[in-house]
C-alpha cells in the first residue's frame, strides 16, 4: 500500500483523540501540508485547534531526524541505524541471558496505530519472549474497560456510532468535559440541550458543564470521588420510585435482587450530605433519565480513581434499571481518550491480553494465536504487570532493567513522576521511540527517530469502535524509520522464532487472523473493504460488514445477559499530607494534548497556554492570600508541582483544577500518588489532597513552563552508561 509520490490530497484523520475527526491533508506550494475538516460521522467536518494546527510539527526543528546514543558525558551523539539496533537488541539480549526474558519490559500506547500495537506486544512476547508489557492506555480506559467486560461481557467505548446520540433527550455526562476534550462532538449533544436534557457531573463548571445553561440542562456538582455515592443515589430513586424497565431487566440482566438490597441505604437526602447535590436534583435527574431517549457517558472524571471499575460498574448498573443498554431508546458508554485508544486495547499491549481482546490465560485464545504466530503455546509468557506496577519495578531486583518506550511520556504522564524518573534512571538501558525529545526521550541510552501520522499507513479504531485507515500522505523525513520496520529488524537481530513483516497492510491481515473468533474480531475486514466503506465497527466476522450496534440482541456473557454488579464505597483514601485541605483534581485544557510533548511544540497552541494555571475558588484564594496571575506552589505528600494563579468560581472552594500538559516543576504529576484501583490497576489521577501556598518566581532551573524545556539534557547519572556496560550486553 505504501508508495513514495505524493498524492495531491490525502483523507486521514487527526493524529490526536479517539474521535478521530476526518481530515484532508493537501500540500501547499511549500509543499507543506494543510489541514481541513473533512466529512465524516464522528465530526462532519469539523475540527478543532489542535487539528487544526497538527501538521506544524510535522516541519518542526524538533523533530528528530537521527538515532541518538546517550554518551558518557550525558549528552547525546548521533549514530547510525544499523548501530542503534544493534546495540537495542544487544541489549534486550544481554538482558535477557543475565537477569531472564521478564527483565526486559515493553511500554506501548493508545496512540499507535492498530498495526504498530498488534507488532508491539507480538514483539514482547516472542521476539523477546518477555511477559512485561504495558501500555499507556491502563492510565486511561482500565477503569471502564475493566466494569464493561464485567458487566456487558464486552469492552467497546460506545457500542453504538455517536451519531445516535443526536436523537437523545436526556445525556447524563458524568466526568467529561467533551467541550475542551473533543469539541466536535459537543454537536451531538445539541438534541439533548434543546430539549433541555444535558446532565453534566463535573465538581467543576466545565466547559461542557456551562453547555448546560439557559434551561439547556443540568449542572451537579459532587464533591470530587463521590460519582459512586451520586450513582447508587439516582439508582435507589429509579428503584423506588417505580422507574424499572422490569421488561428488560427480567429478559436481559442477571443479579436484579442483589442489586436492589445494595441500593438500600441510599436514600437521596444521605447521598446529598455526602455529595453536596441536592436530593430535588437527584430526583429530577433519575425521573428525566426514565423518560425519552436516555444515555449515559462517562469519562475520565469519574474513572480515573481507585474505586474507577466500581464506579463505571454503578453507572451501568445505573444504565441497566433503565434498560438502556442494547437498546434502541438509549444506551451506555463510556468515551475513549487517546486516537487508538480502543484499538490499542484489542490487541495485545495489555499485560493480560492477547490479540482479539483475549485472556492471556485462557488456553483455547493462546493456542489460537501461537498458531498465527508459528510457534508453540507453551513459549508465551502468561500475564505480566500492569503499567503502574511495572513502572515502579524499574530498576529494582526482579524488575524490568532494560525498557523501550513507543508512543509514551510517562515521565510527565505517569502519577508520582519523581519516582518513575528515578526508575528510569536506575535501568541498565532505556530506548525511547518519538519524534520530539520528550521528557521521558531525554533520560534513554538510546532514541529513535519515528514517523508522525501523516506520513504512516495503518489503522486506527475510534470512540465508537470503528476502525478507519490513516494514509501516508508524503514520506517521513531522511533518517526517520518506521516502527514496524525497527521491530522487525530487532526481531531478526534476537533470532525470533516468528516473522514479523513490516508492511502494514501484511500485519493487518495477520492481525485480523489473529482477532478471530475472538471478541474484538476484525476478522472480516481488510484495507479494500476499509477503502469502500470508510470504516468498519467490530465485531466484523469474515463475511459481515460490521456492528455499528452492539448488544441489541444479547450482551457479551456466555448467556447472553448482562450483570447487575453491587458495589459500595470504599473507606477514605489515606491521605499523609501534613495541613493537607484541598483537594486537587488534574484534567485538560483544550490547546494542548496529554503530556504535552507534540502540543507545547505548536507555535499557536503554546502561546496561548504557556505555562501551567492552577484554578482555584476566590473565596479559597482570599484565605490562602492567592492573587490571579501570581505562582502557587501546589504540595502533596508524593511531591510539589507550581502554577500559575486562575482565580476563577468555577471550582468548589473545596478543590483546585490543574492541567497535566506541562514539563518540569509544572508537572501535576508531582502531586500524584502511585495509588490505583485494585481490578483495573488504573491510578487515582483525580483526587489528592493538596495544600497550596504563594510563591515569588516560578523555578526555571527544571525548565517549568518553557516551551523547549524537554529538549535540554537531563544531567542523568552517567557512571551506569559506560560503554562497556553496552557493548558486554
Ligand atoms: N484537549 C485535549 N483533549 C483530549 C486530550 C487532551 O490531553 N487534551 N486527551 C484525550 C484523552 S487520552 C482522554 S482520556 C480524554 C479525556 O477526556 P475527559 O474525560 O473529558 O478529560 P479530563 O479533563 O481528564 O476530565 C474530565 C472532567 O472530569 C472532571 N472531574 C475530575 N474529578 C472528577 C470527579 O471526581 N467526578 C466527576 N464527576 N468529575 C470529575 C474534571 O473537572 C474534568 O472537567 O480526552 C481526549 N481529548
Ligand atoms: N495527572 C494526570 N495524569 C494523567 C491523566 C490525567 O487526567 N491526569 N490522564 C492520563 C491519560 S487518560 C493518558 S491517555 C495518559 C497519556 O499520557 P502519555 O502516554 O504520556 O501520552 P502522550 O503525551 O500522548 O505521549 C505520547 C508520546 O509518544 C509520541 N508519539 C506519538 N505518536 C507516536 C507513535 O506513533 N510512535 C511513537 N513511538 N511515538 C509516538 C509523542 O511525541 C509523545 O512524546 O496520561 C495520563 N496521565
Ligand atoms: S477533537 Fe480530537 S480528533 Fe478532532 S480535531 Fe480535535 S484532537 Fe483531533
Ligand atoms: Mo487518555
């Protein structure tokens, strides 16, 4: 599929979030790329500013264009391909024979395409033979992902095309802020508004939450951690005040009696003294839900926590009193984040997980794809560590000792990130596959140089599992190889006992053999059908055209019926802060993308958000003798991050909002803990105690706020990358 020449305009989509808005990529006289809206479901053309602007950083000067070896001094020097694989896979090798396969470790994205995830986790396991994958994706979608399969029996963001949403008259969005996270499909939410039906769950006035003004909607406004209370409240008045769908509950689900006993002790005015939601809000929210068409989302906010699963689980609970799920007068789902977020959990990269969304440890799926692999069953590795885990094993004795990195920044994205940089750095080896020298780029023995979107084929699956092709719309710059390539030429250096291709249409094929009869199956779909179709929704058995709709029929359990899953509260999470009395919760801003590294680089983008804001309440600034504009040292008992001042009401006087996008002493993530919720592994992103205090100058040494500041070396402890440690590997 890969051809050199230029076509005169390219359909893809954005190289950012999973709504995967179409675009047209058109060269200029410059023979740069312009960007426009294209039409498609998902965004009928629209767009929003980091689209917009995405294919600046594909001319950047930060671009890398050469692998780089970390020298003894500490700064790098560029080196040629065929030295940089040859030193990875010494590497992995020496790794391996000294410590055994499970000390070289794999950390994978959301943001890959479907391709490149597949060849990821196919590379861990038999090319290196290693259980210790992971992926970014566990800090994003683990959580609902986890309740799903528990509840529905599949893990599909939205099981239906996000145009359905268009008809509703009730959208319950419970921690999304789809405004600033995916501005193109605040359209979908226009029914809803107009109907006076948009019911947004954020303790802060969102954006999304502001969409619900003038009679368009609803605000709640919960205390932050306490969604699980709000949803066991909505579900106690659906019970009993008469809002069952007994219909569907009867035919559909399983643990109806349970549930119901679970709800008792929930009565609206309780649930308001824990939340601070009116019960008259409560009561007004579980009626309108009962009547019309009725759904409910959720996103980040309510499952990036410890109790996440159990949280996600009482909003399908929630969902399924309703009878919503499966249903054509509504449903559930929850919004994927990142550009592959949904594909990047199908196929492997997950610690658990074999291609097809498959249990590691079922027999049956691992005989199933050792055959498409070609090598024995018994060779697999069983599950390894989930990513949080996995992380604060670097380094350490058993852990992993030698990394590679494709498509993450964990060192400004991951929680506790003193201690994920310190892991870094006690490894014997880290490679780190980017095309910008991210933070995490900055502490590796060796970068690689990679391609960005448009100049890569491949496939990527969106929000609404929908898997559409990303097309190659001129060649990478010279001296950038593509990641296929670089895991197959590590494959053959480490004598793997599979093949691995590096064109992508081939790893589609195999990856779609791979998926079969499993439950993301892909199985029926291949480029041609992609090319005609625009895009395919999975479950796609060979000779289907697709399941825009899941579950209309049965759910993903063996009996086809869904599970009512009773859950309750868990105690307080324990918090050593000393003085500690804010509560800090970490989220987006619009301009910039995750950790920052490709959007801090785009001229429009960092100049309107430079430096990190902290928003706080003027009630709570006033007492700490805050003013806007003034920078704030943000302190928690993992670490300080500092921000600039936003005083803005907002927030609740009892929480303060930062951003995650920034580098250096501006990283939330120095305020955050190593926490996670025991089903998922997913980390407590959004609630930790914080206290806040004034501070004169913000701390340049680290590079806060400064746009380039990843591109500075990182005075890592050189001693442990002499060179004969590298070449004895
Ligand atoms: N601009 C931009 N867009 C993005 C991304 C990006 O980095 N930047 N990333 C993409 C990715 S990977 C993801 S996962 C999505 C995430 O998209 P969202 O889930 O919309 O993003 P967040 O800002 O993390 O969280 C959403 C809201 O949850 C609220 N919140 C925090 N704590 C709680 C709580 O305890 N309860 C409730 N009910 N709400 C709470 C926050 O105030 C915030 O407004 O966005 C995608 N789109
Ligand atoms: N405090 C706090 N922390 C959070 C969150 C939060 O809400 N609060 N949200 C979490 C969530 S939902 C997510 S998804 C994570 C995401 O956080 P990260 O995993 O750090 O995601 P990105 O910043 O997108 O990092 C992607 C990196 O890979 C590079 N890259 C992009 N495409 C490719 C590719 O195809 N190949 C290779 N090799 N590299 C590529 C980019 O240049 C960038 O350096 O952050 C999590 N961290
Ligand atoms: S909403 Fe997401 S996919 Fe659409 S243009 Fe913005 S970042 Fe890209
Ligand atoms: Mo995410």
């Amino acid at each position: 599929m890969t051809t050199a020449a230029r076509p005169v305009a390219t359909a893809t989509h954005c190289p950012y979030c999973a709504l995967q808005c179409a675009m047209t990529l058109t060269p200029d006289a410059q023979d740069r790329l312009e960007v426009t809206g294209r039409d498609f479901p998902t965004n009928r053309g629209g767009l929003c500013r980091k689209g917009w602007t995405a294919a600046e950083l594909l001319n950047s000067a930060e671009r890398l264009h050469t692998p780089l070896r970390r020298r003894s001094d500490g700064s790098f020097t560029e080196i040629t391909w065929d030295e940089a694989l040859d030193r990875t896979a010494a590497a992995i090798a020496g790794t391996r024979r000294d410590h055994g396969a499970d000390a070289v470790g794999v950390f994978g994205s959301g943001g890959l395409t479907n391709e490149k995830a597949y060849q990821l986790g196919k590379f861990a396991r038999v090319g290196i033979g290693t259980s210790r994958i992971d992926y970014n994706g566990r800090f994003c979608m683990s959580s609902a992902a986890a309740a799903g399969r528990r509840s529905l029996g599949i893990d599909r963001g939205l099981p239906f095309p996000v145009s359905d949403l268009d008809e509703a008259d009730t959208v319950l969005l419970l921690g999304s802020n789809v405004a600033d996270t995916m501005p193109p499909f605040v359209q979908h939410l226009s029914g809803a508004r107009a109907r006076g039906g948009l019911i947004v769950v954020d303790p802060r006035r969102s954006a999304t939450a502001n969409l619900t003004r003038d009679g368009q909607g609803l605000h709640l406004q919960p205390a932050p951690g306490t969604d699980m209370v709000l949803l066991l409240g909505l579900a106690h008045v659906v019970v009993h005040e008469g809002l069952v769908d007994e219909e569907f509950v009867g035919t559909r689900t399983e643990g109806y009696r349970a549930l119901v006993r679970s709800l008792a002790a929930w009565w609206p005015h309780r649930v308001q003294a824990l939340t601070g939601v009116p019960a008259a809000l409560l009561r007004t929210t579980a009626h309108r839900l009962a009547q019309g068409r009725a759904y409910i989302l959720t996103g980040r906010g309510v499952e990036q926590h410890t109790d996440g699963t159990d949280t996600a689980a009482a909003a399908i609970n929630l969902a399924l009193l309703l009878g919503l799920p499966g249903s054509r007068h509504g449903g559930y789902g929850t919004l994927t984040g990142q550009g592959n977020g949904q594909g990047g959990r199908e196929h492997g990269q997950k610690s658990d997980q074999l291609p097809g969304y498959r249990a590691i440890t079922d027999p049956a799926a691992r005989a199933h794809v050792a055959g498409v692999w070609g090598v024995a069953e018994t060779s697999l590795p069983g599950p390894g560590l989930p990513a949080v885990e996995l992380l604060a094993s670097l380094g350490r004795p058993g852990g992993v000792r030698c990394l590679l990195v494709h498509g993450s920044n964990p060192a400004v994205s991951a929680p506790d990130v003193t201690a994920v940089v310190e892991g870094l750095r006690r490894l014997d080896f880290l490679v780190v596959a980017d095309f910008v020298m991210s933070e995490t780029a900055a502490e590796a023995d060796l970068v690689l140089p990679v391609p960005q979107w448009a100049e890569e084929e491949g496939t990527m699956t969106t929000l609404e599992g929908r898997v559409v092709r990303r097309r190659r719309a001129g060649p990478p710059p010279e001296g950038v190889r593509d990641e296929l390539w670089i895991l197959a030429e590590l494959a053959a250096r480490l004598d793997s006992p599979a093949s691995f291709d590096d064109d992508a249409e081939t790893v589609f094929d195999e990856l779609a053999r791979a998926s079969a009869g499993g439950p993301a199956e892909y199985a029926g779909i291949d480029y041609r059908l992609l090319e005609e179709t625009g895009g395919v929704h999975w479950p796609c058995p060979p000779g289907s055209s697709g399941t825009p709709r899941l579950f209309l029929e049965s759910f993903g359990h063996p009996d086809g019926r869904a599970r009512f899953v009773p859950v309750r509260p868990a105690a307080p999470l324990p918090d050593t802060a000393p003085d500690a009395d804010l509560t800090l919760v970490t989220g987006r801003l619009l301009e910039h993308y995750q950790s920052g590294a490709q959007t801090r680089r785009v001229t429009e983008l960092a100049r309107t958000r430079p430096e990190s804001r902290l928003e706080i309440h003027p009630a709570t600034a006033d007492r700490l003798g805050l003013a806007d504009g003034q920078w704030a040292e943000v302190e928690a008992a993992a670490g300080t991050a500092r921000a600039r001042v936003q005083v803005s009401a907002d927030v609740r006087p009892d929480t303060v909002f930062l951003p995650f996008h920034f580098g250096g002493s501006e990283r939330a993530n120095l305020a955050t803990r190593q926490l996670t919720d025991p089903v998922s592994g997913m980390p407590e992103f959004k609630t930790t105690r914080v206290r806040i205090r004034p501070v004169l100058e913000p701390d340049r040494r680290t590079g806060g706020g400064e746009v380039h500041a990843a591109s500075a070396p990182t005075g890592r402890a050189t001693d442990r990358h002499a060179e004969e440690e590298v070449t004895n590997a």
